[in-house]
C-alpha cells in the first residue's frame, strides 16, 4: 500500500544554510564557451529604446542585412566598371 500524500503549502524559510565548501567555481565555464555564449552591456539610452533581446536581435540583424545588400551592390559596380575598362 502507498503511503499517503500530505499537501503542504510550500513556504521559504527564516534562513537556509548553504554549504559552500562544496560549490565548485566556473562549473558552467566550458559549457559557456563551447555554446559561444555573449554579453553585450547596451548604454542605458539604447537600451530604454528596445523592449527585450529579441527585439534588440531583430534590430541587429536587419542592420547587417541592409550591410550585405550594399556590399553586394557595391561588388557588382565595381565588377561592371573593370569590365567595361578592361
């Protein structure tokens, strides 16, 4: 036979003891740097402009978007004008 559940109401206590000779320091060190993780501190005006990462992540990557398309387009000038001088 099961033994009966008791339904306690979780609750945090006056204080919690913590045994910190056993904490390990940097334990999470290679995991961070084999998935390249990144911190970026924004200016605190930058930052009020943009809700979440996410949106700063969409802001950023349209930048480099309209990057490429310039290159892109600079490139084919550039291919265009040597063909024509050559």
């Amino acid at each position: 036979m099961k033994p009966k559940r008791t339904h306690h109401v979780a609750q945090m206590r006056a204080q919690y003891d913590f045994d910190y000779s056993k904490a390990v320091r940097g334990k999470y060190y290679k995991q961070l740097l084999a998935e390249g993780s990144n911190v970026v501190v924004l200016d605190r005006d930058i930052a009020k402009a943009f809700p979440n990462s996410a949106a700063v992540n969409k802001a950023l990557r349209s930048v480099l978007q309209a990057k490429r398309r310039r290159l892109t387009a600079r490139t084919i000038r550039t291919r265009a004008k040597t063909a024509r001088a050559g």
